[in-house]
C-alpha cells in the first residue's frame, strides 16, 4: 500500500474508534439533593436472599441482585448459591435482577461473539427457570471490565457495575459504575458507614456491592448485623435505598 493511502487508513481507523468511544461514552448526568444508596448482591449466594433482601425490606428499601445462571442452585464449600426459585422470590418481593454472565467469567474471556451468547444464555435462564423478563443492568465478574465488550454491553444495559471503591457524581460512565465492595474483616465493613456520611453530607449516588450475607461470611461477605448497621445508618441518613434500574429512574436516565 502507497504511504499515503496507509497513512488514510490509518487516521479512518484512529477516527472511527475514536467516534466509536465517544457514542458509547455518553455519561450519566449523577445530578440529585437526596442521597441515593443502593445495596448489590453478587453471583447470588442465597443467604443475600435470606438474610439481605430482608434487611433492606425492613428499612424501605429493596437491592438489585446480579445474577449468573451457572452458578444458580450450585453447592460450594462456604456458601450455596441462589436456586431458580429464590430469583422469582426476589422479583416478586420487588427487588431487581441484574445480569452477571452465565458462565461467571471475566468479560475478557469471551471473546467475539461468545459474549452475545453468554448474555442471551442469562437472559433465557432468568426467563425460564425464574419467570423474570430481562434484565436492565449488568455487574462484571470480578469487576473485570474489558473495553472491547463495551459496545454489546452498552447495547443491552443501562448500567454495568465493576468495583472502583468510590461514590459516583457528576458525569458518570454507565459501562463503568463505581461499587463499594462491603468485605471482610468485618470492622472494615463496619466502618463503610463513613462513605455512608460522605455521600448524606454531599449527595450522590453510592452502589455497595456484597455477596453472602452471613454469621460466618466468606471473605467477600458479611454478618447480617453488620449489612443491618449499613442500611439502617442509610435510612437514618436519609438516604433513598433503590435498585440500581430505581435510581436510574429516579436520575431520569
Ligand atoms: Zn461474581
């Protein structure tokens, strides 16, 4: 190819992926007085259904749960993970159910088209064995975001959550929400009632993301007394305790 044409080629290249990344950028507007707290369960172990889901019943609020299909129903060590019925249970209590890939791999290792039919597996798994329609937002597994999957995740969700230990304001990326993880040792959990404060002082909206709720949590869980702590602290703070599609809702996005 003559230098000239390569050259073209090249800036075509630099161009389009640059428009590309700025369509799939268009930010959240995070623009609001009151306080918004939602509390996200991961994978799902069933004890967030338990334990969780009537902690947040109990002060008003309701969570969002991220659902991987392969993992539903499954026996592990330290935890067993949510059955095909307890998705229906937490719909039909008015919680949400979001996505968090069938297989419960890293985004980056489903390359291609594997990723579309990895989602579509959740969304058919959600729809049958659990009766749910499909889901509005995705969590990544191990917060592993991937940028070359943006433009298909961006295409079936409003949001997608990784980690990033922040709150969100002003003009957020919805293929990168920030999470608070709620982890071991328990008094570091404990203590994530400060970022509670942080986001009542100066409102934005602070996602906590968790996975067991339990008296012996695994290392990325925590004791229903403390999730209690966290999401009483909220409420007391006047915090809006909402599904993520609710406080999307609720920022008009
Ligand atoms: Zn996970």
């Amino acid at each position: 190819m003559p230098e000239i044409a390569r050259k073209l080629a090249s800036l075509v290249d630099r161009v389009s992926n640059r428009l590309i990344w700025r369509f799939g950028s268009r930010p959240l507007n995070v623009a609001t007085t009151v306080p918004i707290v939602s509390f996200t369960f991961d994978d799902v172990p069933d004890t967030a259904l338990f334990e969780g889901a009537s902690i947040l019943e109990k002060h008003g609020g309701r969570g969002t749960f991220y659902i991987a299909g392969g993992l539903a129903g499954s026996v592990e060590p330290d935890r067993a993970l949510i059955s095909p019925e307890g998705c229906r249970e937490l719909a039909l209590r008015g919680h949400e159910i979001g996505c968090h890939t069938f297989a419960h791999k890293a985004v980056r290792a489903l390359p291609g088209r594997s990723l579309a039919r990895d989602l579509d597996r959740n969304a058919a798994f959600l729809r049958e064995a659990a009766g749910i329609g499909q889901p509005q937002n995705f969590a990544f597994p191990y917060n592993a975001a991937w940028p070359l999957a943006r433009r298909e995740l961006r295409r079936r969700f409003r949001t997608c959550r990784a980690g990033g230990e922040a709150i969100n304001r002003g003009a957020v990326d919805p293929v990168m929400l920030k999470g608070v993880a709620i982890r071991q040792p328990e008094e570091d959990a404990r203590r994530l009632t400060a970022v509670i404060d942080d986001v009542a002082a100066n409102p934005g909206w602070l996602v906590f993301y968790g996975h067991d709720v339990a008296e012996r949590p695994t290392p990325w869980g925590c004791t229903p007394q403390t999730l209690e702590l966290l999401v009483r602290h909220a409420a007391e703070r006047g915090c809006a305790l909402l599904p993520v599609a609710g406080a999307l809702d609720r920022l008009g996005s």
